[in-house]
C-alpha cells in the first residue's frame, strides 16, 4: 500500500527534475532559450537546488522526531550503582 503512494511522488520529482520535463521558454527564440537554459542550469544549478530542497529535509526530520518521540534512555538501577549504560 505505501509503494503506492511512493511511486507518483518518485515519478512527480523526476519530472520537475529531469531538463526535458522543465523547458525553457518554449516559445521563444532559440538565443533567448538558451540564455534562460544557461541561467536555469548553470554553474550554480547544484547549490541552489540543495539549498531549496534542505529545508523540506529538515522540516521532515523533525515532523519524524515529533511523531515518534524524541530518544529516550533507561534510567539507571539505583541499587545497582556500578551499573553504566
């Protein structure tokens, strides 16, 4: 049941991804295009897709650490007090 919800999302993300899912400027001249094409996917295309894409990660990370609890560790026996953990 859950890979049926997975795949439209891996397959939504690898459209928006992929440069021929996201043309540029169809309409217009093939200069202007490929301005807009450079300027899309150019030299720093890497850092601001991570930089546009970390904050969801963090935002997950922590709906995860709300909705399972935050790590928790046994208390130690007091009437053991040698005991480490």
């Amino acid at each position: 049941m859950r890979m049926r919800k997975l795949i439209p999302a891996i397959v939504g993300f690898f459209w928006v991804v992929l440069p021929s899912a996201a043309t540029a400027c169809p309409d217009c001249p093939a200069g202007i295009r490929e301005q807009v094409r450079r300027g899309i996917y150019g030299e720093g295309f890497g850092f601001n897709l991570f930089a546009t894409v970390l904050p969801f990660g963090v935002f997950l990370g922590v709906a995860a650490m709300i909705h399972s609890g935050f790590p928790s560790f046994p208390e130690p026996d007091p009437r053991r007090p040698d005991e480490r953990h």
